[in-house]
C-alpha cells in the first residue's frame, strides 16, 4: 500500500501567534465554571471554552449541505447571497439536491443518535439476560413490580392457569421470558416494534397509516445507512419517513427498553434529595468522578464506594472517606436511584479535573472529550475507559475493562486505584464552594403519586389543573451543552421562563444538570420563580416546579408521562391534543436530533435552540415543519434567542388549550389571583 506522505512546509511557518483564550464570564453563566477556567489558562491548560474561541464552526456544515458520502465530493451547496429566488438549481456532483443532501445528513443524524441510545439499551438488555439467568452474582431483578408492569407490554403473561384457576408465575421464569423477549426487539426477523402499542391508540394507527412502525431497532438504523448511500434514496420525503421510523425505534424502542430494563435491575426512582456543582468534591476524601451513560458499570462503583471496607481503606490512605461524583447521564442515573451528587455538565467536564482534586475519572461511553486525557496529564488524576468500544489513544490513558461477570471485582480495582491515587496529589487543589440542593428521581410513577387522583392512582389531578388553568401546560426541556452558546445560559432563561409563565417544566440530560446548579429543582424555588398558578399547585404538593426526570434515555418517560395524561382523559386523545411542548436548548449530540425527531412524530411541537442542519435547504427544512404537523402532530421549529424560545412554546400550548376549550379556564384562574391580590393589597 502506498505511503501517504505529509504535506510538505512550502516557507518558513510564521511565529505562533499567542493562543485566543476564552472570556470566562462571556463562556459560562456558572461561577464555579468560571473560576475553573481562569485557573485552567492561568496553569496554559486549554479546556473546550478556549478551544471554540480558536476554531469556528464550518459555516456550509452546519447549514446541512455539505455532502461527503462518497469520494467525489465533499460536495458544498452555499445558499446563494440573497437567497433563491425562483427555481434551485444547486446540485452536487450527482446531481443530488440541497434538500436530499440535508435529509440525508439529517437522518445520518438520526441513525447516529438512535445507535448510541439503543446499543446502551441492549447492553442492559445482555446484562438482564445474565441476570436472569444467574450467570453473574452482581446484578439481580430489583424492581419486581417494574417488572410485572412491563412483561405484558413484551407479550410475557404474568399469570398461569391451572387446574382451571389463575396463579401468578414464577418471577424468575418471567424475568427470563422478558429479558429473552426484549433481546429479540434488536434484530427480530418479522413483526414490529412491541413497545410501539404503548403509544396512545389513535398515534399508533397513524404511525401505522404513514408505515413507519419499526419492525426492529437495528434494522431501522441499518436501513439509514443504505438509503443515504450515494445513489439510493434521492427523495427527501422518503428519506424522513426512514429517519422517522429509526426515531420511534429509538424513543419506544431502544431508549425505553433501556430504561425499563434498568429500572427493574436497579430500581425505579422515586424523589430523592442530593447536590449539584463542583463543591460537591471534597478536598479531604478521596474523589472519583464517573462519567458517561451506562448505569451497569456506575451502580457497581456506588455499591463498592459504599462498602465499610472501602471507607476503613480510603481511611488507611489518609483520606476521611470517598466522595463520588456524576458527569452527564452516569451522574443522572446515579443520582435518581442512589442520590449521588452530581459534579457537572458535559461542557465543564473537563473542570471537574481541574480542581486538582480529582483521584480517578471512571468513564464509559458517549459525550466523553478525548482532550479529557490531556488534562489528566497536568494533574495526578487517573483516567480510566472501561468499555471495549470507548478507548482513548493517548498513553496516560489506563483501560480496565468492565465484565459483567466479574463487575464487583472490576469496580473494586477501580475505586482502589482511586483511593491509591489521593496521597499523590499536589499542593494544588482548588475546589469551587458553589453547590445547589436538588431534588430529583421524578418518572411515571412518582408523578402518578404526587399529582395523582384521590386514590393517587391516576394522572387525574394532573389534568384537572391543567383544565383548570392553574398549570398552564407541559413542557420536556432537555439536551446537551453546547460550546457556541453561554454554558447554561439558553437553559435556565428557557426553563425559567416557562415556570414564570406557569408551564411546569419536565427534564433529563444536561438540562436537568444545569437546573439542579441554578437551583431550580427545589420546591422552595417555586414561590421564587413560578407564577400564581403553578406555585399553587407547587406549594400544596411539596414538589419542585421542573422535575427532573432522569437520563436522556429517559426521555422515554416523558413519552410514557404524556401517554398517561391522555389516558386520564379530557385533555384530548392523542399527544398532539394536550398543551404540551418539548426543547433542546443547547443541543449538540446526535442523539439529541433522534430525540427531538421520536418526539415531533409522538405529537411534540419541538423547539432547538443553537440552530438545525437544515438551515440551506429551506423547502426539506419546511417540510420536517408544516408536513410534519399535518402528518404527525408535532413538528420542528429553531429559535437560538431563550426568550423568544420559551414563547414560542408557551403560545403553542395557548393554542391547544384553544383548541381544547379550556383557553377560558385559565382567564378566570389568573383573575382570581388578581382579585386575591388586590384584596391582600
Ligand atoms: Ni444527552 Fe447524556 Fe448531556 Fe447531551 Fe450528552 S450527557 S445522553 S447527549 S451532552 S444531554
């Protein structure tokens, strides 16, 4: 094979200019990330909010039309200055219009978002089987009621009859059979989807009138792949209908399984107290930080963090103890069943490191920065992958790799080297003191209990003060950070805006990271920041107004929560029916453009802040927009400006609650509390 040659210094290369650094205050609206990366230039350490300032964006990617799946190109189709006036003629080299290079890009999107949350469910799923079949002495089914609930969802009856009576069956015999059936969701040969029926009936039958019903989760994923090959799929229509099939077997498919599945080896959460932000570490104890997404590997830390042993071990070093700390999903999952406390956001993650004070970083899969390892470098902290596809090349880098056979042994080696590592500290930790109380761990059940019906059994109280007025609607904010806005800031403007606005807010990801350090998952904020209606119900509950639902696969919470709002009824009888919008406000994963696409084809009206790769063709950017609505209920929108965000979604749930009838409602609950005003005054 031929040797690719480096290109040749044609003169003499100019003198390093000085390194552009960030304007900490202009980067994050946290003062605790602030601090971190003044200290980080002041040690010539660079961190992503540095490295953003130095390199741009590429002005024709991020518009959806460059196209680069094949050897011909890359081929870019700039909007002309001034835009298209009469017929666009842009092509590629084979003739490929703007709108099926950005439908392609877009799908790609899809199918990459899609993979990540599916491949971490099947992960789950293979750990379950283990389980279930008592191979591995680590994980157990935790959750039986969870489930008895799901089993019937995956065609696994929960009774037998004998002798002519109904008995309930054996638990370990429907463990199996589920965990069996939902293996079998990835590559099955024939049928569809099972979790697909879970979907409100009448959303359902319109998947399946449009024949996008998945009919496994891998070959939807697959078929992407194909269709956006260069010579197959040239109809950007099509080319969505594929993208929104590959959603569903994400947001019903993979994401839920993994889920559900979780839930029931580690437990459903249910509300619990904990902390938020870099004072969370504790310069005493031994820090270890896990990071990443799967809970299989981050609940064997937890439980081996615990064990008496350990503590007396982390004591024989030196230290008074071991304090854990969760990054990105790893820190959401951790903290809903255990109350972890979580560290930071994906775009800090690099500061965590930075305080000095980090003895091991434990990472697994997904939103995890390779540049993590040369920060490491400056310090004494041991990073540690641990899964077979997530490996870092640079040397300082140690791999342990997690077995679920041997996972408490694992976990073990790893907290040891933790705990080994804290006398090798230097003298220069430097711990931000800011840190939030949170409450978390909210899902399905929990609100069930919390605004549920007089026997709590039901989504009724929910609805009836959302027919009321005084809750004016639902709203799933959620998604990533993203380095080309303020760290935080599109988050809290969004989300504080809609409580104000009496929109009680649901969230997961980094969304409910940066909630939990603004302090906005307390009940006390709600007398701070909500209006009259929703801090009502707030205060007579006891609950925070955003209530954080957990990782981004559980965004399939939010899917099951909407779900059951329609089934206790008058609100309508699809998703799209109930006031109810949806927001990625600094997004900036693929998995985030499968989320949003699973929720604008359940019904969502969907809005991302930052901007959408779909900006240089207008009429396929048109289409995942009005078609959409007309197709499915929801549809896309953009809106990089928080405020305008936030009311773009608050007059779409005005518009359903028009459409419902209940607009009136609300008029005379904001006139009660005028009136009650008025007379306090
Ligand atoms: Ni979601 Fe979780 Fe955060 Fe974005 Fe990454 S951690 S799976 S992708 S960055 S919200």
């Amino acid at each position: 094979m031929a040797e690719i040659k480096k290109p040749v210094a044609k003169a003499a290369a100019p003198k390093a200019a000085e390194p552009k650094l960030a304007d900490p205050i202009a980067a994050t609206i946290d003062p605790a990330s602030q601090e971190m990366i003044v200290r980080a230039q002041k040690m010539g350490i660079d961190t992503v909010f540095d490295r953003a300032v130095a390199m741009k964006p590429c002005n024709i990617g991020i518009q959806g039309i460059c196209c680069k799946n094949c050897a011909m190109g890359p081929c870019r189709l700039p909007l002309p200055k001034g835009g298209i006036e009469g017929e666009d003629t842009r092509k590629g080299l084979c003739g490929a219009t703007a709108n099926t290079i950005a439908a392609r890009n877009f799908i790609r999107m899809i199918a990459g978002g899609a993979s990540a949350h599916s491949d971490h469910g099947r992960c789950v799923a293979e750990v379950f089987l283990s389980a279930a079949r008592k191979e591995t002495e680590a994980y157990k089914i935790k959750d039986i009621n969870k489930l008895l609930q799901i089993a019937p969802h995956l065609g696994v009856a929960i009774t037998v009859e004998k002798d002519g009576e109904v008995m309930d069956r054996d638990v370990d015999e429907i463990a199996l059979e589920v965990a069996e059936k939902a293996m079998n969701e990835w590559g099955k040969p024939e049928g569809e989807l099972l979790f697909a029926k879970r979907a409100p009936a009448t959303l359902y039958e319109k998947w399946k009138k449009h024949g996008v019903v998945p009919r496994n989760i891998d070959r939807e994923i697959v078929e992407i792949m194909h269709r956006t090959h260069m010579g197959v799929d040239q109809d950007y229509k099509n080319l969505m209908k594929q993208g929104t099939r590959a959603a569903i077997a994400d947001g019903w498919g993979g994401s839920m399984l993994a889920t559900d599945l979780q839930d029931v080896l580690f437990g459903t959460p249910y509300p619990l107290q904990s902390e938020a932000n870099l004072g969370i570490m504790k310069e005493d104890h031994v820090n270890i930080i896990v990071h990443g997404h799967e809970p299989v590997l981050s609940e064997m830390i937890v439980a081996v963090a615990q064990k008496p042993e350990m503590i007396e071990y982390a004591k024989s070093k030196g230290a008074k103890g071991i304090q854990l700390g969760g990054i990105c999903c790893t820190a959401n999952e951790i903290l809903q069943r255990h109350g972890v406390p979580t560290a930071t956001t994906f775009l800090s993650q690099e500061l965590a490191i930075i305080t000095g004070a980090c003895d091991a970083m434990v990472v697994d899969i997904q939103c995890i920065m390779q540049n993590l390892a040369n920060v490491a470098k400056c310090f004494h902290t041991k990073l540690i992958t641990t899964h077979p596809i997530a490996k870092m090349e640079q040397d300082n880098v140690i791999h342990i790799e997690f077995d679920e056979h041997y996972a408490l042994e694992d976990a073990e080696k790893i907290v040891k080297m933790g705990i080994d590592n804290f006398a090798n500290r230097g003298a220069e930790v430097m711990i931000p003191h800011q840190k939030c109380t949170q409450i978390a761990g909210f899902g399905v059940e929990s609100i069930q209990y919390h605004l549920g019906g007089t026997f709590r059994g039901s989504y009724y109280t929910l609805n009836d003060n959302i027919i009321n007025g005084r809750i004016r609607g639902i709203a799933g904010v959620v998604g990533c950070n993203n380095a080309r806005t303020r760290h935080n800031e599109a988050h809290i403007q969004v989300v504080k805006e809609l409580i104000k606005n009496d929109v009680i807010v649901l969230t997961t990801g980094c969304n409910g990271i940066a909630c939990a350090m603004e302090g906005l998952l307390t009940p006390e904020a709600a007398a701070v920041h909500c209006g009259p209606g929703l801090a009502e119900v707030c205060e007579v509950v006891g609950i925070p107004p955003v209530l954080h639902m957990g990782s981004c696969v559980d965004n399939s919470r939010i899917l099951l929560a909407a779900t059951e709002v329609v089934k206790a009824g008058g609100l309508g009888k699809d998703i799209c029916d109930i006031p109810v919008a949806g927001s990625a406000p600094e997004w900036m994963s693929e998995k985030a453009i499968s989320i949003g696409h699973y929720f604008v084809v359940s019904g969502v009206y969907t809005v991302f802040g930052v901007t959408l790769p779909t900006s240089g063709a207008p009429v396929f950017h048109n289409h995942i927009c009005k078609d959409y609505e007309k197709l499915y209920g929801g549809m896309w929108d953009i809106e990089p400006d928080p405020i305008k965000h936030a009311h773009l979604m608050i007059a779409h749930i005005d518009k359903k609650r028009k459409e419902l009838g209940i607009d009136k409602a609300r008029e005379r609950v904001l006139m009660d509390m005028a009136d009650r005003q008025a007379l306090e005054g």
